[in-house]
C-alpha cells in the first residue's frame, strides 16, 4: 500500500466479486467508513473514510483508497485490514 495524497493510501485489490459500492472495510474488527467516500475527503480529512473504485488504467482490478481511523500510515500502525 502506497500514500497517495494526504491522509490516502492506495492498493491494488486483485479478488473481490462483489459489487465494488457495497465493500465494507475493517480496521482489526471495527468497521471503517464512511464508505464510497469523495476522493477529496479521503485525502483532506481521512478518519477511516475509503473507497473502493475501478480504475480503468489499472488491468488488475479494483483499487481500494484508504485511510486509518486515526490518519496514521497503514502500513506501520500495527493494525490489521480487512475487506469484505
């Protein structure tokens, strides 16, 4: 996973095969959202907001942005990410 902008990090998401606006993102066991949230949002604001999107740059898949519950780095926050 890789920062983007501001509070947003990206990642590529290889399987998910269900509707992309009805993912639903955990931070250990507490839900994150809100969900399908404006990119701009994602990065200005943060606090657990995500999206997950199609980019139709991206060959793989969908892309889920992201932010933690408390903006800190996802990757080194010890904590454990879930999407179903």
């Amino acid at each position: 996973m890789h920062l983007y902008q501001g509070h947003a990090y990206l990642l590529p998401v290889k399987y998910f095969d269900r509707p992309l606006e009805a993912a639903k993102l955990y931070e250990d066991d507490k839900l994150l959202g809100p969900a399908n949230s404006p990119q701009q949002e994602i990065i200005d604001k943060g606090q657990g907001r995500y999206w997950l999107y199609r980019d139709i740059s991206n060959y793989f898949g969908p892309v889920l942005m992201l932010s933690s519950s408390d903006n800190t780095d996802p990757n080194t926050n010890g904590r454990k990410y879930r999407l179903e």
